[in-house]
C-alpha cells in the first residue's frame, strides 16, 4: 500500500489565533479522498481534497495529527500517514510544528495611564513570548486602524485631549506573517494641568522642637513622580513669580538648599527650629523629557520658640482689629542686627516685607481687612521671631485675646470689644474650637490658670452686635524662655534689697547704742527673736514687744530744687515692731529718713 505525507504549511511554532493548513501528500492525488485523525478525536474528519485547515487556532487543536486516502467501491485505503507533533508543546522537538500559547499582545504605557496635557507619552506593543522573532505591529485606537504606524512604540511628544481613548495593537512576523492575537484595549486618559498639594501634619501652628512633616501629591496620579520643595518669599530679581488669577505677584519661590529631588512626596523637619517658620511650596515632576506640575498652593508652618532672638511688638496688643483702626508693629531685641524686617502672610495668599530698616516700626494708619494674616520678624541670617496672628474684622465686635503666647500658670481674661459705645446688655457667649465654653454677663470669661489644655481657637458673640472672628490661643510651658530670665533677675533683685537693708539697720544699731557688738550675728538673733526690741537685741537683752509700724522712705533732691521728691519705683517699706517695758519715746530724723517710729531706753 501506499503511504502519503503529513505536513504543515508552517515551519516552526504556530501562533493561537492563525490559521493553519495540514497538507496529506500522495505521488498519484487524482480521485482520492482524504482522510484525518487526532488522537483525541473520533470519528476521522474527510476532506475531497489534501487540505485539512484549522481556523483560527486554539490550544485544544494541540495534538497528534495523521492521514490517509480512499477510493473506489468498495474503498481502497491507504496507509497512515507518520504522526505530526503539529501542536503539542511538550513535544516539541527536531523539526516537528508546534503551537505557541503565549502570543498575545500586551499594550503598556509610560509614564501613566492618568497623564496630563501637553505631557509625553509612549505606548509600546509587547507579545508575550515574542523571543527574538522580528515582528511589524498594527496600533489601534478606539477599535479604529493608526496608519502608518508599524512600530513597536508609539511616542506622543505633547498629549492633548485628543489623544484620549483606548489603545490595542497586534504583532506580525516577518518570516511567515502569523499575526498574534489582539491585546487588550488600554484606556489613555487625559486631565488638565497636573496640580500639586502640600499638606502640613500634625498640624501647622507647633512649638520649637517638635517634629513635621509636608506631604506633596499629585491629585488623580501617583506614578512616577518626584518631588522638590520651596520656600514662598517676598518677590526680588532672579526669583520665579506667582501671580494670582489677576495677574497680580503673590510671591516668589526659593528652592530649599536641602531639598532633593526623590520619590516619596515628604518632606520632615525634626526638630523643628524657629527658622523654619515661613510658607512653603513643592512641586512634582516625572519622565524624559521632564513634565513638572504646577507649584501647589502656598502651605504655612508656624512655630514659636523658647527663646527667639527677637520679638514682634505690636500696639494695641491684641489679635482682633477693628478696620479703620491703626496699628504699629516693631521688632526689638533683636540680638542679631543685620537685616532684621517685619514680614507677613496674607490670606490672599501674599508674602511680603512691611520694613526693611533694623529697628523700624511700621505704621499703618487705617487697618483694611486685607491686613488679616500672620506676621513675624525675619532676619537675613535666618532668625525670627514668634509669628503673630492679626485679624481685622468690618464688624461690630471683636474679641480681645492675646496675641502673644500664654504661659501656664498665669490667669488670663478674655472679653468682647466694641466698635461703639458698649451695649446695655454685655451678655456674651464665649467658644472654643466650636464649644461653647460659658455665658457671661460681664462680657469677661476669665481663665483663673491657663494649661495647655486652653490652647484652642476661641471666638465670642453677641446677641445684638454679633460674632467675632476666630483667633488662636498659644500656650507656652512654664519656666521657659524668658520667664526663666526674668525669674533669675527678681531673685537677684531680691538678693540686693536685703542685703542693703540688713546693712543699714547694722549702721543704725550701732550709731543708736555705741555697741561694737551689733554686728551681722546680732541681727540675725533679732530676726530668729521677732518679738525683741532693737535696742534689747543689740544688748543682748530678751524683753518682750508690740507691734509698732516705722515707714521708711527714700528721697532724692535734684539740682535747683529744695523739695524732696519721691521716687515711687525705687521706695522701700520696712515695718519694725519695737518696744520697752519702762516707757516709749517717739523721733524723728531727717537724714533721708521721713519718718521713724521706735522705743528708746530711758
């Protein structure tokens, strides 16, 4: 008998998704019928000619295929062809066909799915499995053919909205022409201008030495992106300007000397120092060429200090304004003289300098309500003062609050201000962060001790005049900065006055009883013994006394003036008690003494 030929009408792997051809080969072809088998499969399949084609090509055609041919009648067989690996991968060896699964195309995008206009972009055909086969790719948009785009990348220098839709792309060999299977569509989405958001944790009004941390995004997209951040100064030459919607400068933008470009979008100060106080900015950027977003919206970090090398002084001292109302704002002792101004942060968004000139007060005459913002001193070598918050109101009340930090422990009276002359009625509800605290009918809420716990944004109303805005009340740890020096100088102080006391009543025991014996230890037994006389603790002599009051006061006599004047600040009242048994006498001196009540001996 004769035996035909199987064979392929492809060399090497065929792709799922092609169709094949199975040719059966006999030296004689006229007037056969042929006949295929698969191992898997009965009954045999007839063709009426040597082709046997499989459509479009699925794993499960995989197999061992053979044929046979038939004619006549009764019919005339011949033999099996020799079996064909036409699809079976795990015999796929030598020169038999086999099937390749992983063919499909996958379509990949970079930077991102989510890009913005006028960002490049670039789509790149993949097959899975592609080997080092030469391919030619079809693209695809919207289930519509690109022409003339026969790459495996498809670059767009500038996305606009436009190019929005979704993308699939197929691969053909170049050696047979098998086409891999179509990818899946990816959806290409474009949004307007990328915008970055700064956020401040924990929060943005902190103490020196606590720890922060800014945090930049970029809204609907987190792929790729780097980030760096700014410092918002007032605008000079060489700067980058940020104007407002009206074309107005707002401020200028710094790079932060330590700021590094890297992923991650946070930004830590830990400690925080007073030098960090000021208004900050990032923005973000990603891919070759660089797009960058825009610079996010300015974000404020206020932190006051134990000991800030200046203080802001502003008159009246308060952080509530009525508008149309002056106000005065200084920095004084500065221990750093170069440069120092007086700086502000609007909320309109400006950064601005009030003074330039070391020592200035800046005036202004009439308050508007676009003075509302945070002012503080700045240095051009980095030093500050603790930042301020000023509010001014068009309204009819206004709450008088601190605009200085509180220290815990001192009392603190909080009340409601009024354009005009006061309501008959002073009832006023006070808040805080939103509570109601309490219902006054002084129109006074008073703090007896202020903690930390009172820190908060508090705002009073009032039935007839209305509401005040919103201000916050710091609160600064006990015994610290300042506090602590001022502390030490009254103990000082404390110190001189009674030593020139002591001193004085030394000479006068002595020039009263001629003793040499009233010295330091004498008067010492006398204030162990308060209920002995002077002259009896200078003897050395235990009597028994009442009270009785001696004033002393201290006088000056200027130049061109016989009359004494009284200096009230440098006064000092001694009261001494002093009495004899026998009998009293009343004196007076003059040496600098105004009066002097005391028992003398007989």
């Amino acid at each position: 008998k004769v035996t035909p030929t199987i064979t392929s009408g492809y060399e090497g792997a065929v792709l799922t998704g092609n169709t094949v051809n199975l040719y059966c080969t006999l030296p004689q072809s006229a007037g056969w019928t042929f006949y295929w088998s698969k191992h898997t499969q009965s009954p045999e399949k007839k063709t009426i000619t040597n082709i046997y084609t499989i459509s479009s090509v699925r794993v499960s055609d995989g197999g061992q295929y053979r044929c046979r041919a038939g004619r006549g009648n009764p019919v005339f067989y011949t033999n099996y062809s020799d079996a064909l690996w036409n699809i079976d991968f795990n015999n796929c060896i030598g020169n038999c066909d086999c099937l390749t699964e992983s063919n499909k195309a996958m379509v990949n995008i970079k930077p991102d799915k989510q890009v913005f206009k006028g960002e490049p972009v670039t789509l790149r055909c993949d097959i899975q499995a592609g080997g080092d086969t030469e391919w030619t790719y079809s693209w695809y948009k919207d289930d519509r053919l690109y022409p003339n785009r026969r790459t495996q990348e498809f670059p767009i220098s500038s996305v606009t909205e436009s190019n929005a839709g979704k993308y699939t792309c197929r691969g053909e060999r170049t050696n047979d022409l098998q086409k891999s299977e179509i990818s899946d569509a990816v959806t290409l989405t474009v949004s307007d201008v990328a915008l970055a958001v700064l956020s401040v944790s924990p929060q943005s009004w902190l103490t020196e030495g606590d720890s922060v941390t800014l945090s930049c995004e970029v809204t609907g997209s987190s792929t790729g992106w780097t980030f760096s951040w700014y410092r918002a100064v007032p605008y000079r030459p060489g700067l980058k300007q940020i104007r407002d919607a009206h074309g107005n400068v707002m401020y200028g933008v710094e790079l932060l000397s330590d700021s590094r470009r890297e992923a991650g979008g946070s930004y830590t100060l830990s400690p925080a120092a007073l030098h960090h106080t000021g208004v900050y900015v990032c923005r973000a950027e990603r891919g070759e060429p660089a797009y960058q977003t825009q610079y996010s919206s300015p974000q404020p970090l206020w932190l006051t200090g134990t000991s800030p090398p200046a203080s802001l002084i502003i008159s009246p001292s308060r952080s509530q304004h009525f508008s149309g109302h002056s106000l005065s704002l200084s920095c004084e002792g500065q221990s750093d003289s170069t440069g120092w101004r007086v700086r502000r942060y609007t909320h309109s968004g400006e950064v601005s300098d009030c003074s330039s000139v070391t020592g200035s007060t800046r005036n202004i005459s009439s308050l508007y309500t676009s003075h509302t913002g945070v002012y503080w001193c700045q240095s051009e070598s980095g030093g500050g003062s603790d930042p301020l918050n000023i509010t001014v109101h068009n309204g009819d009340v206004i709450l008088d609050s601190p605009v200085h930090p509180v220290t815990e422990g001192d009392s603190l009276t909080l009340r409601c201000l009024y354009r005009s002359t006061k309501p008959s009625n002073l009832t006023a509800d006070f808040y805080r962060d939103g509570s109601l605290l309490q219902t006054q009918t002084t129109g006074e809420m008073i703090i007896r001790t202020v903690s930390k716990s009172d820190a908060g944004l508090y705002h009073c109303t009032h039935p007839e005049k209305g509401e005040t805005p919103k201000s916050w009340l710091s609160v600064r740890a006990a015994g610290s900065g300042s506090t602590g020096v001022a502390v030490g100088v009254a103990v000082g102080l404390s110190l001189t006055v009674f030593l020139i006391i002591t001193l004085g009543l030394v000479y006068y025991c002595r020039k009263r009883t001629g003793l040499k014996t009233c010295t330091v230890s004498v008067l010492y037994q006398y204030m162990q013994l308060k209920h002995r006389s002077l002259e009896t603790a200078c003897d050395s002599a235990a009597q028994p006394s009442d009270v009785t009051y001696t004033e002393i006061v201290t006088t000056t006599k200027p130049k061109g003036n016989n009359e004494a004047v009284t200096r009230p600040d440098d006064v000092t009242y001694s009261q001494i008690k002093m009495k004899d048994l026998n009998h009293h006498e009343t004196a007076k001196y003059n040496s600098g003494i105004k009066k002097v009540t005391a028992p003398v001996s007989s």
